[in-house]
C-alpha cells in the first residue's frame, strides 16, 4: 500500500512551512474544526497537499462549483502522481428534476443527459475508497447525495488483481451476476465484451 | 418491471424500501465509503458551506409540490441531500479554507485559524487609498489614463448595472479603451473578454460584481469600487476583501475606495490590509525578497483561455430570433452552447419552468444543425 507522497519541484515557502505544521498537528491533537485562512496566491493546495501528506488521512475535498472542482482535481492529480486521487460531481451533463408549478398547472417530466466518462471517475471513487487507503477525492456537493449502501456496493463488485487466476466462465457468470450485458462487437460500460 | 428488465424509471424516488431505510432516515451517500478515520476539506468554505445547507430545503420544496398533488408518494421525501446536521455529524476532522472565512467557521475552529499571509512570491496586498466622491469620474480617468501608459490595466465596479452602462459610455466618449462586463454575458464571451483585456486590447473593465472564479489577472494594477460605502452585499466585508484582492497579484497594484464615509466593512478592509501588509513586508525585508509580479506570455495568456480561442473569430452577438433561421451553421452550434450555458444556470437556480422552455428550444436547433 503506498502512503500519500507529494512530488512537486518547489518547497514550502512564505508562511507555508508554519500553516503546514500547525494543521497536520491540529489533526495529530484530534482538532475538529481548523481554518486556513489563505490570501489570493498563497498557494492553500499545495499546502493542503503537505498537510495530507503528514497526516496519511483519506481526504474529501468539497468545492463549490465543477469548474473550481476541475482545477483542484488536476492540481492534486499533479501532486499526487503515486496515489489515488478521484475525482466525484453529478454524472449529469444537464439535469432536469420532475416538478410541479400548481400556479400554472405545469408539470415537467425528469429529463437528462448524462455523461459516461464522470459516471466512470465516480464509480472509480468509490472502489477505490473500499480498497485502498491512500485516496483523496475531490467532490462538489453531489457528496451530500443518494449513494448505494456501501454493503451492499461492496456485493456488486468483482475484485481482480493482477496474477488472480480465474476461468473465463466464472468471470462471465460473476459479470452478469451484477447485471453486465454482453456484447462482443461494441464496447461500453456495463457491456461484456471478449 | 423490477424483476422483469431489472430497472424501471422513477424508482430512485423510493430508494428508502431498496436501502432499507426507515421513514426520515438519511440517505448512504459518498461520505459512508470513507474509513472511519478521514479528514474533509472544505474549499472556500464561506461559499461552500450555504451552498451544502441550502441543498436540503430546495429538494424539498420542490418534493412538497410532488407529493401534495399526488405525482409522488410521500417516500418520496426520503430520497434527498444530506440536511446540513446530519452532514455535521458524519465529519471527522475539518478544515475549512477560505480567503474570507465566515464567522460561522471561525465559530467552530474555536480559534484553530492558521494564516497564510505572506506569498511565496512576496507580493504584499495592494495599498489602499479613500477619495470622496465629488469629482471621482475626473478622479478615475487621470488614474486610469497613468495606468494605461504603462501597459496595465484596470477593473472599475459600480453597485447598478445603469451606472456601469453610463460610466463605461462616458469613458469611452472620452477616448479610453472600455469594455463592460454584466450578468448576461455567457461564459464564452465573458472568457474572451477577459483574455483581450489579458492582452491589452482594452485597458479597463467596468462590472457589477467582478467576483467570479477566473479573474485573478496578474496586468491588473488598479481597482476602483464606486459606491464603497453603500453597505450592502456587493460592499460587505468579504466582497470588499475579495474585490480589493484582484489587484494582488501586481507588484504595483492598488485600490481606490470612492466613498463620503468609513462603514464597518470599509474599516474592517482597512484594518485588515494593513495588518497584512506590515506583516508581508516585514517578512520580505528579514529574507530579503523583491515581489514580483509573474508576467506572462501572450502564448501563456492564449494557453489559459482557449475556450474562448476557438470561437475566436465567430460572431457571438447572434440574435435570439429562431424563427427566421438565418444564422449560419456555425453560428446556430455557438447558440445551442449559449443556451445550454443558460439551461443549466436556470436549472441551477430551480428556475424548471425556464429551463424545460431552453431545452426545448435547444433541442428544436439541435434537430435543425443534423439536418
């Protein structure tokens, strides 16, 4: 299992020695709540990174909007380059929830698109939380939604590693077991191919 | 349907009989894959955290609706966000990062607040100056007209979208280079706007709440905010910490306050920037550091805004009129990205009825582009 190392060019500079050791030992001491109260380019991710990096702690990271998300999501991936760092927002493109205006009599039907690519990265999120330690996830507030029960999550999953030896007949009937298709011509997600 | 295709649509509304859940019970979300012993950051928290709070009562108001005339079952209302107590109690250890927390983080850091106040670039927090208001459009065109001559530029914020229409005209009417950047601007003629000003195609920009994520512009060296003692949102305390940090990233940068009176979140500001500009520049003197500013390329300025790059040369300004079907192909794919930008922020807002009407339209010249 490897333990969450940041691999960055530069060392901690300004105030960012201080904040660093004054956070991971907040943490040590069992802290509850901690502000970091960074100005404009005083680099708080690299910081976080650091503190992560002491303190060895699964982290959820929370942002407010996809865009900021994006961002934090690809400086941790730099930072991080050895560990798992995932990334988990709303798998919709465009998501229209039914409703109902009594005013004007209208109701709207649930409508949208979604994007298979963020379904992929949310469901590499959770597997690799239930497998592994050293995971950071980068969310917005979809991480305050309706997820499956992790038991029961942890059921549909098959686990394979590299050197597992398993037969090609017991795989197919695990894969369809959790409800996977086949078909040998188009490759997507939830379809079986061989 | 269920035991027939094993899916059946709508069903994620009674989640509670598949998880096993009791009436009012709160859903397993993301945060139950997490090991006992984890640590949350939240990032510009004093955004975050109302936005995390405010999730609960919009799903339910909209559930409300749903259930009282009958298109849903009561069960319903358990398939919803996490309320923001039962968000609490399932933290471990948080930090909350935030360049203005607010007091309700503070509240719960009990003191726990860790600084960063000195950049690794030893930037020092732009110096603050106080005018009065008479004589302040004069005022602000002599600064701007210094700040022109050197090759930087300026932001300029009004409290009205009127009196940034009428300023930007007046400044323009007298020979300055001027653009205007309000609400209705979308995404990717706002990043356009913001590149050429990046560039220097124009030297001032005049906006309402210049706040939004992706104005942090090294060029920019002055920022004037009208009205600065109007207290209000767009003046409240974290607003002016933030508006005034624009110009933090210029080793010459600094903010003009146009205003007849100190308020409470004007003193706060002042207070506040001098308390870290002592510090910053106590700390360069003792490691002997020369701020910088980070100048960039225009290579390294088109790099960062390339959204904006590939509709570079198209006419944005497309009339909204879809019946008469004159625009062009490219034109008409450059609208569905527009109407689609404002289906999402409308839906965002639970502005439904908005959105369905967007979408269908959207949808109408989508139809038309694969034809």
């Amino acid at each position: 299992m490897a333990d969450f190392k940041v691999e960055s060019k530069f060392s901690p500079a300004g105030d960012q020695p201080t904040a660093i050791s004054e956070l991971s030992d907040g943490l040590k001491e069992n802290a509850s709540h901690q502000t970091l109260l960074g100005v404009t380019g005083s680099g708080k991710t690299y910081t976080i990174a650091k503190v992560i990096e002491e303190v060895q702690k699964p982290t959820l990271v929370i942002s407010h909007n996809k865009t900021l998300a994006a961002q934090l999501y690809g400086e941790f991936k730099n930072l991080f380059p050895n560990n798992a760092v995932e990334y988990f927002i709303s798998y919709y493109d465009y998501y229209q929830p039914e409703s109902y205006m009594p005013v004007t009599d209208t109701f709207i039907e649930k409508d949208f698109s979604m994007n298979e690519e963020i379904d992929r990265l949310r469901l590499k999120a959770t597997s690799s939380l239930l497998q592994r330690k050293d995971v950071i996830v980068v969310s917005s507030v979809s991480c305050i939604y309706g997820l499956g029960n992790p038991k029961e999550w942890k059921k549909q999953v098959v686990h394979l590693k590299l050197d597992d030896s398993i037969s090609r007949s017991s795989l197919t009937e695990y894969l369809v077991d959790i409800y996977y298709q086949r078909n040998d011509q188009v490759l997507e997600s939830v379809i079986l191919g061989f | 349907m269920i035991q027939e295709i094993g899916y059946c649509s709508g069903i994620e509304n009674y989640s509670r009989y598949f998880d096993g859940r009791k009436e009012g019970e709160r859903p397993f979300t993301l945060i139950d894959f997490f090991p006992e012993d984890f640590l949350t950051v939240i990032d510009e928290s004093h955004v975050t955290l109302p936005q995390i709070q405010a999730m609960y009562g919009g799903d339910r108001k909209r559930k409300d609706n749903l259930i009282d005339y009958g298109f849903r079952l009561p069960s319903a209302y358990d398939n919803r966000p996490l309320k923001s107590d039962e968000f609490s109690t399932l933290q471990n250890q948080v930090i909350y990062a935030s360049a203005t927390p607010s007091h309700r983080e503070l509240e719960l850091s009990q003191g726990a607040i860790t600084e960063l106040i000195n950049r690794p670039t030893g930037l020092v927090d732009p110096e603050l100056m106080i005018r009065p208001s008479a004589g302040q459009i004069d005022d602000l065109i002599s600064e701007i007209k210094i700040r022109s001559s050197k090759d930087e530029r300026c932001l300029v914020t009004t409290l009205t979208k009127k009196m940034a229409e009428d300023l930007s005209e007046y400044l323009s009417s007298v020979g300055l280079r001027v653009r205007y950047l309000h609400s209705e601007v979308k995404t990717i003629e706002r990043v356009k706007i913001l590149r050429d000003l990046r560039l220097g195609d124009f030297d001032v920009l005049v906006g309402i709440n210049l706040l939004r994520e992706g104005l942090d512009l090294p060029e920019v060296s002055l920022v004037a905010i009208l009205d600065a003692d109007k207290e209000g949102f767009l003046r409240s305390k974290s607003s002016l910490v933030q508006t005034a940090g624009r110009a933090a990233r210029h080793e010459q940068g600094k903010v003009i306050l146009y205003a007849d009176k100190i308020t409470d979140s004007m003193k706060y500001l002042i207070d506040e920037t001098d308390r870290r500009r002592k510090i910053q520049m106590k700390f360069n003197k003792e490691n002997n550091i020369t701020p910088k500013t980070v100048k960039k390329s225009v290579e390294e300025i088109m790099q960062s805004t390339r959204v904006a790059e590939s509709y570079r040369d198209s006419e944005i300004e497309v009339k909204r009129d879809v019946a008469t079907d004159k625009f062009l192909l490219e034109d008409k794919k450059i609208v569905v990205e527009m109407i689609r930008e404002e289906m999402l922020e409308a839906a965002e807002n639970l502005e439904f009825e908005k959105a369905a009407k967007l979408r269908d339209e959207m949808n109408k010249l989508e139809k038309e582009i694969k034809l």
